[in-house]
C-alpha cells in the first residue's frame, strides 16, 4: 500500500502542476469574478488537468475487452465533466483504476463542505496518510462559507497540508482570526483567490501572509475586514502583481497611500471596489483610471472627499475604453463639469451610478446620452434638479436602458414615464417618491396604447417596479399594471393609500424588516415573488367590486391633489421619514445597486 500511494503522489503532484499553470480552470477564473459566486462547492464541476495523464499500453492491454476503455484520458475527462452529481463521480472511479484515475480529479477539487457531517469526512480524507490517492493534493477550491457559523481556528487546521488550493472562500467565518486563515495561506502559492468577507478580527498579519506566499494571487476580497492597513496592502501590491480584483468595502482605515500603491503595481486591475473607505480622496481615483488601462469596474460610493478634480485632472485626449461600470453613489462634491469629463474619457459605460449626488442636473444628464446604445443602466436617485426635458432626451438618445432609477426627481412628470415607457428593453424602473405621476404614467408602463397608435401594444418586459409615496396612483392603474406585465415579480407600493390601507391587499404583501417601527410596517406594502401573482389572481376575481367608485383614474382635480400630498407627507412625518430616506421601505431597493454588475459585458 505504502509503494501504491507514494506512486500515485508522484502522479497527482505531475498533474496538478499542469493544472496551475494552464489548466482549463485557470481560464475559467479570468471570465468569472469569483466575488459573485455564492457558494463555489454548488457550481457546475470544473475540468481537471490534462496534459500529463495518458494511457499507458499494459493498462489498454487490460482492457481490450471493453472500447471505451482505449478512449484517450482527455475524452475520458471531458464525459466526466458532463456528471453533475458527486455520487455519479464517486460511481465512475468504482468501475475501473482507469476511470478511477481520471475521475478522482474532478470528484475532489471542489470538495462539498456544505454540512458539518460532509466537512468532517472530507477532513478524514486529507488526513489519512494510508489513502490511495494523496486527497489533500488534490483539493483546488475549499468554500466554507455555508458553515461560516461553525468555522473556527481548530475547524480549519487539518487542511494546512492542503498546498494547491486555488480559490479559498471563508466568507462569514467571524471567528476566524489571523491564525487560522494564516494556517492555510502558508506555502499556497498556487492561491489565485481569496475572499476573507466579514473576518473583522483578522489584521496586517494575514494580509502580510499572503503577500509572502501568494505571488499569483489575482482576487482578494477583503469586505468588512475594519482592523486592514496600508501597511499590509501595500505589501500585497507589491508582492501580488497579478492581481485583477479588490474589493475593500467599509476598510475605513485604508488611504490613498495604499489605493495608489495598488494603481502603480498593479497593471492588470479588472475591478476594484472602495465603498465607505471614507479617507479616499481626488488621488486614489485619478490614478486608478490613469494608469488602469484595463479597469473595468470602479466603485467609489460613499467616498464623500471625493470632487470634480478627481476626473478634471485625468490626462487629456485619452480615452479610457475598457470601463464599464462607474458607482460614484453619495460622492457630494461632483457637478456637472466631472460627469462630462466622465463621458468624455469613457464612452463605452454601461452602468453609471450617481445617485444622491444632488448637484447634479440636466446638463449631466444631457451629456450621458452620448453613451447612446452603450447605456444599459443609470441610476439618478436623489438627483432632484433632473426634470422631464434631460430624461425624454436620455430615452431618444440611450434606448438599450434595461434599468433605471429617478427616485425623489420630484419635478418629473407623466412626461418622462411616457417617454421611459418607449424602452423595448427595459427591466426595471424605479419612480419613488416621484409625487407628480399618474395612473397616466402606469398605462404607459403597462403598454396600454401607444400615441402613434390606438391597438393595444405588446405585453411589458417589466420585472421590477418601485412606486412607493407616488401618492395619486389608484386600484385601476395598478390592476392594469399586473394584468400587463406577466414578468413582474416584484412592486413595491409603500405610502401608496390605495394599498397599505387596505388589509385585503396587504394581505399578500412580504413581511417588513424586523428593524422596522411600528408606523413603518404600517405604510410598509411590498409585493414580491408570489405575493404578485396572488395580487393579480385576487384583483382579477371582480375587479369592479373593489375599486372605489367615487374617484378615477385620471382625477387632476387641484384642491383633492394638494390634499394628498398634504396626507402623505404628514404620514411620512409621524413615522420618521425624511426625503432622503426613499430606500428604508424596502431593503431590496436599497440593495438594488448591487444587482447591476451582471449585467455589464467583457
């Protein structure tokens, strides 16, 4: 047994070696942002290494019997890759030592760690120095977030002889400290990712880490981890000079000091996402987009130091084509002059950010309609200086928009959700607090009629839709809505009194955020997943029966208008709700910003 498996280490060693430098995984990693990846042990099986396994002619003189067994190993692999299920792999490596070899590859490079009893078998396996495969040599991919509760230093120990692990995920894992992250990033040099989410205990020491033992490390997530310094950043950038991805959300200690250390030494940067670091100023972002000539996405919310300048001072006649995404969400101090600059040296966006940057107005507006057909999405919440002229001319000019966002762009009118109405592809729209619309504007998005022409039009693509305190809108115009869009899966109505005040339909609304207060989860009314279609199938059993009969759908009375608004904003008073607050009635709104990297294209 001791001669089998010291032949059979020889082996995988030779193989695995391969599989760093040119393995099929590896192309895998440069297209897919590992970030995004919940859980790496449900994803689709990868392929193993290749070049170094082949047939042998005594063992294709033990099998001349049967024909699939003179099939070259690479075939071989690939049918193996084709098996989704683990349990078919493990029953592929019983037929014979041939399909025993190519299968055991693509059974454990991923091994399943997603219960207690399946992470305590897998420790078994790499522990058991009388296995005939050397288990712990072939575990390329370790994810212990599903377990991220359990975790702790003594859990991950046994996989400190786990040396080839190329993507390890400890997202949640918060009782993990620098010890036990450490264990396992010493001696990986074939580490290509690491996502330490929420880790807060962990310091300088682990980052300082992996800059001594990871000198291939391309994604490093690093979110919520508040005790990082430039110190220990600095050291990675230099050491990890592949680096591609960085994601340093709520890293409040970090500077421009290590942001521009990471700009110089890291050429190849794909996305780099700063939320909340509160200290980044002009000079992180001007030499990120200057010198990252391949950056794609760039997050900078909430980083409120930074100005125009930032943009301004980019170098002239230079444009930066590979940007994609662009979230300059709450950045306060932006106009007009740095959003077209912004267009001027990155005209392939397709995802543009600027949210609460309440300076911001239709001049902005009118020079991102020079983005055209590449303009997929655009978030203009809280810009409030936007009125209807800038978005009739955004829709004319940008008409690929899937997702739009105008909440609290209170001068906005049934002007522009007409004109938005015209998108054919558009997804997503959100309109909260925009108290001048109508059940107009709803027949507009349920592609009523249309004014070049009176036949009914298509059914609507919407999926989303957030109307919350649109405060005119009515039964009708609602029911229409649904009976018009079959995609919908989520409308959010909260402050809107022809809902929240009536139980029968909040009956099939979600439950609102435990945080909430009592007056909140009052007006709180989201529809969401099935709640919608129960909606539809109640409002479709008698509809006249529950609309009320005293008004219409196209009252513009004045006195009865200024009444409601009067109403609302008294509602909106009493439960402590300010015009900056249009997020808090439903968390999926507020996480809306977080959705839009998919759809962003190479």
């Amino acid at each position: 047994m001791s001669h089998s498996r010291q032949t059979t280490l020889h082996a995988s060693e030779t193989a695995s070696v391969s599989s760093s430098s040119s393995s099929p995984e590896g192309a895998v990693y440069d297209d897919t942002d590992f970030f995004t990846q919940r859980n790496d042990s449900q994803s689709s099986i990868g392929v193993a290494s290749l070049r170094d396994m082949t047939m042998s002619s005594s063992i294709e003189l033990e099998h001349r019997i049967s024909p699939v067994s003179r099939l070259p190993p690479e075939l071989l692999i690939y049918c193996f890759t084709k098996l989704n299920s683990s349990l078919d792999l493990r029953s592929c490596m019983l037929v014979s030592k041939t399909w025993s070899r190519n299968a055991v590859d693509l059974l454990w490079h991923r091994p399943l760690c997603n219960t207690w009893a399946n992470l305590l078998n897998v420790v078994r396996s790499v522990r058991d120095e009388e296995s005939y495969y050397p288990y712990f040599a072939l575990v390329k991919r370790l994810n212990l977030s599903t377990l991220s509760e359990k975790i702790s230093d003594g859990t991950v120990q046994p996989f400190m002889c786990c040396k080839r692990i190329e993507r390890l995920t400890l997202t949640g894992c918060t009782q993990l400290t620098d010890q036990g992250v450490v264990s396992i990033v010493n001696g990986s040099n074939s580490l290509l990712a690491l996502d330490i989410t929420g880790l807060d205990a962990v310091t300088d020491h682990t980052l300082g880490a992996v800059a001594e033992n990871c000198p291939r490390l391309q994604g490093l997530n690093i979110t919520d981890c508040s005790k990082i310094t430039d110190e220990s950043l600095i050291a990675v950038a230099q050491s990890c000079r592949h680096l591609k991805r960085l994601k340093l959300n709520n890293c409040t200690l970090v500077t421009d000091e290590s942001v521009t250390a990471v700009a110089r030494q890291c050429p190849a940067m794909l996305e780099i996402d700063l939320h909340n670091c509160r200290q980044i100023t002009d000079a992180s972002i001007t030499s990120l987009v200057s010198r990252g000539r391949q950056l794609r996405e760039l997050r900078v919310a909430h980083c409120s130091l930074i100005t125009n300048n930032a943009f301004l001072e980019l170098p002239k006649h230079l444009a930066f084509d590979s940007l994609r995404i662009l979230d300059l969400t709450a950045c306060f101090q932006l106009h007009d002059e740095a959003v077209k600059k912004i267009i001027e040296t990155s005209p392939r966006l397709r995802n543009l950010v600027l949210a609460k940057c309440k300076d911001i107005t239709d001049r902005s507006v009118h020079a991102i309609t020079r983005l055209g057909k590449n303009l997929h999405y655009i978030h203009l919440g809280h810009c409030a200086q936007i009125t209807d002229a800038a978005v009739i001319q955004l829709v004319k000019m940008c008409n690929r928009i899937r997702y739009i966002d105008l909440a609290c762009c209170h001068r906005l009118t049934d002007a522009s959700v007409k004109q938005l109405a015209t998108l054919p592809k558009l997804r997503r729209i959100g309109l909260v607090k925009c108290q001048a619309i109508t059940d107009r504007s709803i027949m507009a998005l349920a592609k009523m009629t249309s004014e070049s022409s009176a036949k009914p039009l298509g059914p609507s693509l919407l999926e989303r839709v957030h109307l919350s305190y649109c405060v005119h809108l009515t039964l009708q115009g609602i029911h229409s809505l649904l009976n018009r869009c079959p995609k919908l899966t989520h409308l959010s109505l909260t402050g809107v009194q022809a809902f929240f005040l009536r139980e029968d339909l909040t009956a099939f609304c979600r439950e609102a955020p435990p945080e909430f207060t009592e007056h909140q989860r009052h007006m709180f009314c989201v529809f969401s997943g099935p709640g919608v279609n129960k909606l539809r199938e109640y409002l479709s059993v008698d509809p006249s029966s529950l609309y009320d009969t005293e008004g219409t759908m196209y009252d513009d009375r004045d006195g009865e208008d200024g009444d409601a608004d009067q109403q609302v904003t008294g509602m909106m008073n009493a439960t402590g709700l300010g015009v900056d607050d249009d997020d808090m009635n439903d968390e999926d709104e507020a996480g809306e910003g977080s959705q839009y990297g998919a759809e962003a294209d190479a």
